[in-house]
C-alpha cells in the first residue's frame, strides 16, 4: 500500500510558516487516526498537527526547529512494514519575473568576470525561500541581504521587511557590489563592500549571586518584540474619561442570574464594553484604520480584539470578527468562547489575527487605570479599569447632591501619526456616554 505524505498544514491566510517545536512520535510509532504527531509554532500561536491517516510512522522529513513552509510534506505515514518513499521535493514561492526584472545578485570575481552570487542561510540568519528568490530576482546580493532588519521570529527577514526595503535601497544602502569597467589601463580587481554593521551597545548588567536566570519562552519573546515594535512605529498618546457605570452595574446585577439559566452562559462586564465600543466606532469611524506608509486603509469591518491574560502569566489577544453584527447574547458567547479556548491553548491562528481595535480590561487585576500599548497594525486600544463606588455629585431638579455612584475609568491609547487629540478624546468620551446612558430597562 502506498505511503500517505503528512502535509505542514494551512493556518491562516497570513501564515505562510511554521516552526516545529518538538515530535511527538518517532519513526516507526503506531499512529491512530487524529492523533497528534508534532507540535508546531507560529508567530501567533502554537498548535498540534494529527494525522488523518492510521499506520506508523515511516520517515520525517524535518527536525525540531526548522522553520517550514505551509503544504511541505513533513512526514511519511505508512502500513506496518511499509517503506519510505521517496520525499517528494517542495517547490519554493517563486516571485513573478517580467521582461524588466533585475538580473540576479552578482559578485565580480578576480578575473574580471560577473557571477551568479547564491543566497543561502547562514549559522546566524535564516532565509525562507521567498526571501532567496526575492533577492536574487531583485539583485541583493547575500551580504546587502544580512544588513536588512528583520521583524520576523528571532530577527528573520519576512517577506514584507524585503519588499519594504527594496524602494529604499538606492537612498539608505550603500552599493555591496562593484561592477567591473571599461578601461585601457590595468585594474586592480574590484572588491564587494559592504555596509558596516551597527550593533547597539549594551550596557553590562550585574548578576548578584543570589539572582536567578529566567529565559524567556517563545511567547514571551514574541510579545517583547512586538511591544517595543509598536513603540518604535507609534507615537502613543493616552486620553482618560471617568465614567459613572450605575446603571450598568444595576442593570447586570438584575438579569445575570435569569440570563446564565436561559442561555447557560455567564454575562461579564465585557460584552457590554465591547458593545460600546462598537458602537463609537460607528460614530467615529476614522478609529477603525490601519497605516501602510503614507497610505491609511480604512477598514470595512469591525473586529474587536480582547487582551486575555494565560495561565502562564503571557497575554494573548484573540479576535471577535464582525462584532458589529453581533447582538449582546452573540457578543457574550464570543467573549467567553475565545477566553476559555485562549486559557486551554485552543485557538487557531485565524483567531488571533484581523483585529481592527482592541480592549483590555486591567480591571480584572483589580487596577484602576491603564496605558495600553497599540498592537500594530492597528492605531488605538482602550483599557478598562475597575468598577468602584465612589461618592459622586448628583445633578437633580432639586439641586446638586452627593451619592455612592459605580465608577470607572477609561484609558485610550493612539496613534498620534494619524489620529489627533481631538478625535481620541471625542472617541474615549463617546464610549462612556453610552455606558452611562445604559437603559435599566433594557430587555435580553
């Protein structure tokens, strides 16, 4: 019988890789139909990859750690005495070619001679092979290619740090090769420069006998960068608004009990948050964009993102698609669907990816306030802080009064290249009103 080939699978439109963090059967286990057979990792989330086939494992093709690309064959699976075929080879992405396409990346040799120069990784770099092609197609040759700054997994170029470098090569890189010239007098034979290599100094940091080392895993490294990515591309500004959530409060102290019996679900102060925000978005639709140069894409839906802290301690951000089009009882499903599967490592990469805005309630942690940073590419996020009750002026017929009121505050971080004071206080300020204005009488 022939063998099956185990296919790296596909998890999202924007993943195109992935890392293989550790196998889970050896060549020659038994493997049951939908049994795991490896774990792999993204830039978003990591996941399990079973079998859809029955028999043992004949050969894998990859070790632990190698970065591959999405329908790879990356494993063999056969009947029980079966024997490995031959693997089959993995066309890379080609980069269309037209009659104006630059010739390959070329170094001149002793003899005067132009030639083909081979980009390959290296012990320091790793470059998928979309990356290779591009570079060749584009005329970069392996050394102007080791001086790009990579975003990708431990400082890998993707695919989007080439193309963006590529328009600007000519104004901030300097030539790495020589071409030979023409001339009647002896040369001497032409040399590849390259840029230097500016390394930022670190500055020696003690470590008492007493400290412990922690390395970080891979999701918190993958946090960490895209943190001080989104600071290096943003300039952040944060507007608060205290709210007075009264009804709110009394309206969901009311109904939770009935609403959790009827729909078995639990009603959390989240979906009506959220609910809010959609709500504003609508009103100020310029919040709901993303920045690509000196271009700015307004986006057509309204996908709420909602910071969920793991057990781990990490954070991870899943994503309710076309939250406009959801009622409060589709809302509340969503948010405590994908908190629960976030919690049991569930998620798929699609899940975590197409946020438009996102919400973070710091109030969880009991904390009052928040200066949440920007996931990129989107240009605002609200942190919710704790409801508390305070004493607060009450404006009657009959005059001004003092009362215990429920409150709260509302922190809104944006981007200051794109959106202005104005619209991120009006924005923040439009959310609170709607919690506010909450109808008591409200029915589910």
């Amino acid at each position: 019988m022939a063998n099956f080939d185990l296919l790296m699978p596909k998890m999202g439109e924007s993943v195109a890789e992935a890392t293989i963090i550790k196998w889970l059967k050896n060549e020659g286990d038994k493997i049951a139909i939908d049994e795991p057979v490896l774990e792999i990792a993204t830039d978003k989330v990591d996941s399990e990859v079973p079998s859809p086939f029955e028999g043992i494992l004949i050969k894998r093709n990859f070790a632990e750690g190698e970065v591959v690309q999405v329908g790879a064959i990356i494993a063999q699976i056969g009947k029980e005495g079966a024997t490995p075929a031959a693997p089959q080879p993995v066309s890379a992405p080609t980069v269309a070619a037209n009659n104006s396409a630059p010739a390959p990346a070329t170094v001149v040799s002793a003899n005067g001679n132009s030639v083909a120069e081979k980009i390959s990784s290296n012990e320091n770099r790793f470059y998928s092979p979309l990356v290779r092609n591009i570079a060749t197609q584009e005329g970069i040759s392996q050394a102007e290619l080791d001086t790009i700054p990579g975003t990708g997994k431990e400082g890998r170029v993707t695919k989007t740090d080439i193309l963006n470098y590529i328009p600007n090569r000519n104004k901030t890189a300097a030539p790495t090769t020589v071409q030979p010239t023409i001339s009647a007098q002896p040369v001497a034979a032409p040399v590849v420069i390259s840029p230097p290599k500016t390394e930022p100094v670190k500055p020696a940091l003690p470590v008492g006998p007493n400290d412990e080392i922690i390395e970080m895993d891979r999701m918190r490294k993958i946090i960490a960068e895209n943190m001080v990515a989104s600071k290096r591309t943003s300039p952040h500004v944060t507007s608060f608004v205290e709210a007075d959530v009264t009804n709110l409060v009394m309206w969901r102290d009311k109904v939770k009990k009935e609403f959790e019996k009827r729909e078995k679900e639990k009603l959390t102060f989240t979906p009506l948050f959220i609910e809010a925000i959609v709500k504003a978005i609508k009103d100020f639709p310029m919040i709901n964009i993303s920045v690509d140069g000196t271009n700015i894409i307004k986006r057509g839906d309204i996908n709420i993102g909602m910071a969920t802290a793991l057990p781990s301690g990490n954070l991870i951000v899943p994503v309710i698609k076309k939250a406009d089009q959801l009622n409060l009882l589709g809302l509340t499903k969503s948010v405590n669907d994908l908190a629960n599967r976030a919690r049991l490592g569930k998620l798929t990469p699609d899940e975590l990816s197409g946020g438009t805005y996102t919400i973070s309630n710091v109030g969880s942690f009991g904390n009052v306030m928040g200066t949440p940073i920007i996931p990129q590419p989107q240009v605002a996020i609200m942190a919710v802080g704790a409801v508390r009750k305070k004493p607060a002026v009450i404006e009657t017929p009959f005059g001004d009064t003092i009362g215990i009121r429920h409150m709260m505050f509302l922190s809104h971080s944006y981007d200051h290249r794109v959106v202005d004071g104005s619209l991120g206080g009006q924005f923040v300020r439009r959310v609170a009103d709607y919690l506010e204005q909450f109808d008591v009488n409200r029915e589910i």
